[in-house]
C-alpha cells in the first residue's frame, strides 16, 4: 500500500496521513531512495500564492484547482487588444480564472 502511495502526488499522500518519514521507515528505504521516488513532488510542489488589495488591505492566500487540487500560480495574459490582464492559473493545465478583485481593482499579487 505504501508503494502505491508513493505514486501520489504529494498533496494525496499528506490528505492520507502518511509523511515521507513514515513511508522511510515502513519499506526500510534509504534517503537518496526516497529523495528520487519524490522528486514529483518537488516539481509539483507550488509556492503559496497571496493576494491582497491596495486599498483596503482584505487578502486571499492559497487558491486550489478544484479538478486536480494544485496551488494555483499568478499569471498575466494579453487580450487582443494589447491589454494585459492578471490571471490564476491551474500549473496542470486545468484551466485559468481571472485573478481577484477588491475595491474595483485587481489585488496585488505577492509570491
């Protein structure tokens, strides 16, 4: 079952309840095993991205892909018309949404 397990990325393995130490100690692995099975999830890993409003100071930290639970990423796109737009994106592909407002603006995006 921890092999399987193993195969997961990250986030699954944690909603389980099962740490890389415990997945160690159970199949008698060394580090540099591990450390190479989980490389996916080192890649997968996302940093939390904050949102917060310039005017009012109301933030939004820690947006999910509902279809694939990733950390959503800050991201800009270009309209036709030449206007950038800010956007949060799904890093798997799933999709983008625009990135949220407050006070009538765009919050300001902090990694």
């Amino acid at each position: 079952v921890l092999n399987d397990l193993l195969m997961l990325p990250e986030n699954n393995v944690r909603s389980v309840g099962v740490s890389r130490a415990v997945v160690q100690v159970h199949l008698h692995w060394p580090s540099a095993q591990l450390n190479e099975t989980t490389q996916c999830w080192s890649r997968r890993r996302s940093i939390m991205v904050q949102y917060v409003c310039d005017q009012c100071g109301m933030g939004v930290t820690g947006m999910k892909c509902a279809k694939c639970g990733e950390e959503l990423v800050h991201d800009h796109i270009t309209t036709d018309d030449g206007q950038t737009v800010a956007v949060t994106k799904c890093p798997d592909g799933c999709g983008k949404i625009k990135s949220p407002m407050c006070c009538g603006t765009d919050m300001s995006c902090s990694v």
